[in-house]
C-alpha cells in the first residue's frame, strides 16, 4: 500500500536542505520498496509571494490529507516588514501545528561522536550525550488569547500575550514524555517556572499526578532559568525532558549546539494518533541561504524520525541514521561542524556523501 508524503520546501536554505533529504528518501523507497509517493506544496513566504497567505488552504488540505509531512523552515527578512502580522511566514508553520493538533514535539539531541570536537562545550561534557526535549507545539504562550497590540488610556500602546494551559494540554504531553522517559533512561525532568507562573503551578501538578501511572519513571522538577544553565554546565545529567511550548523552543535551541551545530538537530511533531510533521529546530538561516553552506543532516535525520514513527519503516530509519555516522566517519563536514583535518563540503556534497553510505 502506498503511502503519501507532502515535502514542504519553504523559505531560505529550506529548499536546499530538504531537496537532499528528497534524494535520500527516494533512495531508500526504492532500495527498501516503501512504496512512498511524494507531493509538495508552498507555505511560509514561498505561499506569501504565490498566493498573498502563509499557508493556502490547498497546502493545508494536503497537511491534512497525507500521512506524514517533511517540511525545511520558513521565514526571512523579505517578509518581516508586512505591516499585517497574520501574514508572516512563521504563521504557516503554526497554523499546520495547530490545525493538525501536532501537540507533541520531540527534539532529539544527541553527539555523533564523532563530532565531539565541534561542539562549543569541552568534548568530556558532551561526550555520549543523548537527551530528548519533549515540548508542547499548540498551546501555551505560543498560542493564548487575548494577544494583541492595544493602546490605553494616555495613547501608551501596550503588547500582551496570555500564558495559558488547560490540564487536558498538560496531560496529554506529559503522557508523551513519561511514555518516552519509560523506552529510554527512566528519568523524566519536568522544566517550568512554578515559582512565578501559575499555568506552571498547575503544570507541575499535573506532571505529579501523571507519575502515579508511571511509578518506573523518576519525576524530577527544575525552573526554567536553572535548567539553561545546567543544560551547558553538565548536560548528561538530562534523559527527557518536557516543558511548555516557548522555554522549549529556547531549551531546544541551547541543546543543539551541545551536538555540535543547530545544523544536526531533527525533530518529530505529533497528533494523537502518530501522525506527523518532521522538520529540522532550525530556521530558514538567511545568513547562508543560497550558498551551499547549509547543513542538511538535521533534514536528512528528521526524515528518519517520519520514517520511523508515522511511516512504520524504522528499520530504513536505522539504515539512514548509521549512513550519517560513517559519512561522519570518513571526516566529511559542512562549515557549522567544520574542525581542524577535516573536509569541508557543501549541501549537496553532504547528500552525495549520504547517498553514496545508504548505497555501499
Ligand atoms: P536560524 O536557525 O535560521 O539561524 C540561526 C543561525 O544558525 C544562523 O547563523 C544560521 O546560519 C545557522 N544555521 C541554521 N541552520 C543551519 C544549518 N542547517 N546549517 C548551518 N547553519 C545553520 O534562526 P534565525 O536566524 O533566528 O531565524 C531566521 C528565520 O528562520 C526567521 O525568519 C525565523 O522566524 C525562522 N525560523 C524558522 C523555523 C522553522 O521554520 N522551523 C525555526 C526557527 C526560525
Ligand atoms: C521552531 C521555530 C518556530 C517556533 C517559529 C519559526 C514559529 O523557532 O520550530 O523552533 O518558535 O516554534
Ligand atoms: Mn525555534
């Protein structure tokens, strides 16, 4: 039976990075007959310039009528200036979490070991790392209402957002990351800012409650701001960890440079029932678009992650991530993970390299 993926390009060094994770794919539909058919639509600023919105009803009808989605990252300078805030690239990306209820973001951060040495942290700190962030995609500050720009008494115009989260929200990602912490090491650190917020009141109650149902799971709590700072002072001491939807952007992010580039972190977004969108943590790097610079292993390794929870193909999930550790191996590197007596290649180099591992 064949099944459909719908590739969103998007913005910036979005089409170079996953026009690599594409010839990986097709590859390995081929070698393993997964029996993957492709499609592509337009969202972010692509959309914007094609239809004047972030994402066309047509790419979201095709979001939702596909059994997994790759997308490579939206957003750029050209469009940060729209004067109408609701047509920002950025608002295509969320409006697929949102209207697919992709609740469940899972950022694997883990150190080829190889790659040691391009991490900005001393190699003995980051040596054997492998954490998971489990963050919460549809709700929080992310998405609360009221929000807005208003003006009050006196002409002071005032920005708000509303941090909010129903327990229902809560619960259900917990129980993404107990189920996680309960395949891996067993030990499930909570991130909140309990000590301020009472959504996150409410948040590390429910994660208690949670762990009555997981008593081989060890529930641990940790304040945002703390767990920032542990995470590059000693970053092994983490299994998984779960948090709302903004402190697991910004925790993510840190995390990705413990593995050495931004340009090496995949990530998993999922509804209730496994569907998903795969896309790498990092954004549309305007920096390099253009330029072959980009890293697309993060690509390439989110691609694994759809193969291996919404494509039932895990087994051509492993075969892809062991073909980027020996392409590690043979000292290959994009500029981001560039280190003395290596060789630097460019995007499409790293793909050939990818490519050429999954066929030997
Ligand atoms: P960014 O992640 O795009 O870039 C941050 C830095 O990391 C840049 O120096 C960039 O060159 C580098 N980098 C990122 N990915 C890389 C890769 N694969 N290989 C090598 N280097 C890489 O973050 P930013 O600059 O804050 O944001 C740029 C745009 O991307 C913004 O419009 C932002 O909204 C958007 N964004 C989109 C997503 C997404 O689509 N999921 C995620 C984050 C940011
Ligand atoms: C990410 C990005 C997005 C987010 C932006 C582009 C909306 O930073 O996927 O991490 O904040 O979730
Ligand atoms: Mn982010």
């Amino acid at each position: 039976m064949s099944k459909s993926v719908l590739i969103l390009p998007g913005d910036g060094i979005g089409p170079e990075i996953v026009t690599e994770a594409k010839r990986v794919l097709e590859l390995v539909n081929q070698q393993d007959k997964l029996g993957l058919v492709f499609s592509e639509a337009l969202v972010g600023g692509a959309a914007i310039d094609a239809d004047g919105v972030p994402l066309p009803p047509a790419t979201l009808a095709a979001a939702q009528s596909a059994d997994a989605i790759l997308l490579g990252a939206v957003g750029g300078p050209k469009w940060d200036t729209i004067p109408d805030f609701q047509i920002r690239p950025e608002k295509g990306l969320l409006g697929i979490r949102s209207n697919l209820q992709l609740f469940g973001n899972l950022r694997p951060a883990i150190l080829y070991p190889q790659l040691a040495h391009a991490s900005s942290l001393k190699p003995e700190i980051v040596a054997g790392l492998d954490i998971l962030i489990v963050r919460e995609l549809t709700g929080g500050i992310y998405f609360g209402k009221p929000r807005g720009i208003r003006e009050k008494e006196g002409g002071i115009r005032e920005g708000y957002n509303t941090y909010v989260y129903d327990e229902n929200e809560i619960r259900r990602i917990g129980r993404v990351a107990f189920e996680a912490a309960r395949q891996r090491g067993k030990r499930l650190c909570s991130v909140d800012k309990a000590n301020v917020l009472e959504v996150t009141v409410l948040w590390r109650e429910i994660m208690e409650e949670l762990a009555k149902d997981y008593p081989d799971v060890e529930l641990s709590h940790m304040y945002v701001d703390n767990a920032a700072m542990q995470l590059v002072r000693a970053p092994k001491q983490f299994d998984v960890v779960v948090t709302g939807n903004m402190f697991g952007d910004i925790l993510s992010d840190a995390a990705a440079m413990l593995t050495g580039s931004i340009g090496m972190l995949p990530s998993a977004s999922l509804d209730e029932n496994g569907k998903g969108m795969y896309e790498p943590c990092h954004g549309s790097a305007p920096d390099i678009a253009g330029q072959g610079k980009a890293n697309p292993l993060a690509t390439i390794l989110s691609a694994a992650m759809m193969l291996r929870y919404s494509l039932n193909a895990g087994a051509t999930a492993d075969r892809i991530e062991a073909a980027v550790s020996r392409v590690l191996d043979q000292n290959v590197r994009t500029a981001d993970i560039m280190s003395e007596g290596m060789q630097q290649v460019s995007t499409s180099e790293m793909g050939d390299a990818v490519v050429a591992a999954l066929s030997a």
